[in-house]
C-alpha cells in the first residue's frame, strides 16, 4: 500500500469512528460498565460547582481580610504569582499517590487551590478600590465595621467579585476535565478513556463536546456578567 | 546483601523530598530540564512569530480586532488535556503535539500585550519618524515596536511562566520534559521522583521570570526606574 493511500484510508477509519461514536446511543446514555456522555457531563458539572461554592466559600473571607490588612497586597500578588507556576496536573498526581487516594477528593482539592487566585485577587482589588471618602462617610454615619463591610464594601466590589467568579468558572471546568486522570469521572474520561484503548472516534467526540461547552460556558458567563456590570456599574477586572 | 526472595527492598525509603535523589539522578534532572525549556522557548516562539502580525492586523478595523481577541480567548477555554490529546492523531509523538496547543494558548497573552503597547505608542514619535521619510514597515519595525517593548516583555513573562507549567501535560501523551518524569512517577508511585519534579517546575517558571525582568530591564534602558 502506498503512504497515500495509507494516509487517507486511516483518515477515513478515524472519521468513520468520530460518526460512530455521535450516532450511537451507548456514548451518550451509556452502556454497562461505561458511563456515557450525559453521566459524565452531569459528573463535570457537579465536580466544577463544588469546586467553586468550597472556592467561594474560603476565598471570599480570605481576600475581605486580606483587603483589611496593611501588608495583604503583597500577599495576595504572591498567591496569584506562585499558584500559576505550580503544574496542576502534578498536584493532582501527588494528592492521588499521597493518602487521599484516586478519585473525586484530590481532583476538587487541587481545583480549589488554582481556582482560588482569580477570586481572592478579585475581591481584594474589589474592596480596596472602594473609595476611601465613601467608607469615612458609612462610619460618620454611625456605621460598624462589619455594616461598613456588608453594606457598603461589599456591594460596590460585586462587579470585580463577580469577574473574579467567572474566570474562576471557566478556569475550573478547562480543570476538571485534567481531573479525569486521577479517576474523578467528568467528560475528561471520554479522552483518558478513548487514549487509552486508541479509540480516536471517541477522544474527538470528547473534544469536541469538551471545547464546545468550555467556549459556550465562557461566552454565556461573559453575557451574564455584562448584565451585573448594567446593574452595579463597570470595574476593570484583575487578570490572574 | 540482598536475596532474590528477600523483600524488604521493597520497603525502601520514599520520602517525600531528598537530597541524594537529586545528586544520584542530576543527569536525569539536567536532560528534563533541557527537554523543558526546549518546548517552552519553542512554544512561545512559535506562538510571538504568530502574535506579531496578528496584533498589527487586528489594529487596522475595529471588527479584526474583536475577532482576533474573541478567537484567542475561544482557544484558551479548549482544556488542555483536549487540546492535546486531539493533536496526538495528527502528530503523534512529533514535539508538535504539544508544541501547537502550547503556542495556540500563548496567544491570548501576546496577542492582547502587543495591542496594548502599540495603542500606547505616542502619535507624536510616529508623526516625528513620517517627517525623516521613513516608510510605514520601517516605522513600525524601528518606532512602534521598540516603543511597545515594555508591554510585550510583561506579556512575554507572563507566557513563558504558563506555558513552563502548562508543558508538564506533555508528559500524557509521551512528550518529554518533566511532565514524563511526573507521569512516571505516577505510575511507579514515586513520591520523592513526582515531589521533586513538581518543586523543579516551579523553580523553572521562577527563574524565567526573573530572568526575563532582567531581560526587559537591560532591552529598555530608557525605562530604568519605571515600575511597569
């Protein structure tokens, strides 16, 4: 056989494959002992939401504290710097062989550690960039800290905490596909899976449904953020 | 001595960092190292030899611009892992497997610095460069650009620090660097190999960065004593 035409026959096996995999109904709803596309969306959805509400949860207090403290920028700036040196794929490797073992737990530890950044750094320019006049006028108005924070402060950073959300977002679901290595499930297993028994049809269904959602789920973020910017005004957002 | 029925070697120590790992495996680590770097510098370059005149092309219309920067962004959301994978078809265990999805995300760094730092260049300089005669290729090659420099080194530091960390995933789909060396570590359980090539990454991706600040530093005299 010639290299051309060797070329084109496997090209031909591997189209032949990707619309094998679309129009069967097992890659979608699954088959015993394989989980199909809806399966492992709904297991990405539900690996990326944890994430982001533990994520939400600790970074939110972290950075208002931060924001309170004289030093907290330094702090903040290294936390972003260094998490985006660290490899998230060799966290996840060395959570998975240390004693928390393979499965959903080192994948959701290792997201919140590199989702954290975006919204700490957010929330902390948010609140910082309040401006000063504005809070002395809370206190003189016979304001607590804590009403000066949760009506004042924390309203007027929505915008930068809401960008800090999205890209925080998006950055967790591009993750929890990586995840898939360490047997969390999610659609990243479509491609660890199909690598592994070289069942290309199947690795670019996974592609494709992967980078399609990932495209869609920033761009509908992106509309959903332009309309708290309409209903809390316009802040620029923090790249981390 | 060991026997071949005496186990015990099995219990042998695996911290999780050590000393004598690093001194007994330095050619494994320098060879990593090399491999490293080598797709890092590759990545980006490829991906500044496309950024270049992407961003001079996104200057010239306002919908070029937006939809140079929306595609750049559409490619950064595709996960790695996906990016990838889907090359290794193409390209098998060619470099360019890894090189590609690495350049590909290099560009929404670049692209968005470039623009940034030509729209800083005072119409001014590029008025004063017209007047001695100069052609419009030369202007942006020996004014804009040069003007630019500070903004794209700041986006060429960001770039080469995630594309170090980025490269490991090369290490999936049999490239080298350490990402094969995590990967394999992985698989044999190695706790002092996969702790010590992670630590490794991090150095790496802070050198860079230092190196490059220096870098910028001595390529914009004029900007000595600017925080940028």
């Amino acid at each position: 056989m010639s290299p051309d035409l060797l070329a084109t026959h496997v090209n031909n096996s591997t189209w032949h494959q990707i619309t094998t995999w679309f129009t069967s109904r097992s890659s979608w709803f699954g088959s015993d002992g394989s989980a199909g596309v809806f399966r492992l969306l709904y297991q990405h959805v539900w690996i990326s939401a944890l994430s982001l509400a533990i994520t939400c949860a600790i970074g939110i207090p972290l950075a208002t504290l931060l924001a309170r403290w004289r030093r907290g920028g330094l702090v903040v700036t290294s936390i972003a710097n260094s998490a985006r040196s660290i490899p998230v794929v060799g966290v996840m490797l060395l959570l998975a062989v240390g004693p928390i073992g393979i499965g959903t737990e080192p994948a959701v530890i290792a997201l919140v550690i590199f989702a954290l950044p975006p919204i700490v750094t957010n929330t902390y320019t948010g609140i910082r960039e309040v401006d000063a006049e504005t809070t002395r006028a809370a206190v003189g108005m016979g304001m607590t800290r804590m009403q000066v924070l949760r009506q004042v402060e924390l309203p007027l950073a929505i915008p930068l905490i809401a960008t800090g959300i999205r890209l925080a977002a998006v950055q967790l679901w591009a993750t929890a596909t990586i995840a898939a290595i360490v047997g969390s499930g999610g659609l990243g297993q479509l491609i660890t899976v199909g690598y592994a028994t070289q069942y290309y049809g199947e690795v670019y269904g996974g592609v494709m449904i992967i980078a399609v959602t990932a495209i869609g789920l920033d761009a509908s973020l992106q509309g959903l953020q332009s309309l708290v910017r309409r209903r809390y005004g316009a802040a620029l957002p923090v790249q981390a | 001595m060991r026997l071949p029925g005496d186990f015990t070697f099995h219990k042998q120590a695996d911290p999780w960092l050590s000393w004598h790992y690093i001194t007994a495996n330095a050619h494994a680590i320098l060879a990593a190292t090399h491999a490293h770097v080598t797709l890092t510098l590759e990545s980006v370059a490829l991906g500044l030899l496309f950024a270049v005149p992407m961003a001079a092309l996104a200057r010239q219309r306002a919908w070029l611009r937006s939809l140079i920067l929306n595609l750049c962004t559409a490619v950064y959301a595709i996960p790695s892992l996906a990016f990838v994978v889907a090359m290794v078809k193409i390209f098998e265990l060619n470099r360019l497997t890894i090189v590609i999805p690495l350049a590909s995300y290099s560009l929404v760094i670049l692209v968005r610095n470039i623009l940034t730092g030509l729209d800083e260049v005072s119409g001014e300089a590029v008025d004063a460069a017209r007047g001695m005669g100069l052609s419009n290729l030369r202007i942006f090659l020996l004014v804009r650009l040069p003007m630019a420099l500070p903004t794209i080194m700041a986006g060429l530091r960001l770039a080469v620090v995630s594309t170090i960390e980025l490269v490991v995933i090369g290490g999936y789909v049999g490239q080298g660097g350490y990402g094969a060396k995590i990967f394999e570590a992985f698989s044999t359980r190695s706790h002092t190999e996969l702790t010590t090539y992670i630590l490794l990454t991090v150095l790496l991706a802070l050198a860079a960065d230092g190196l490059l600040l220096v870098a910028q530093r001595l390529l914009t005299p004029w900007r000595r004593g600017v925080t940028a």
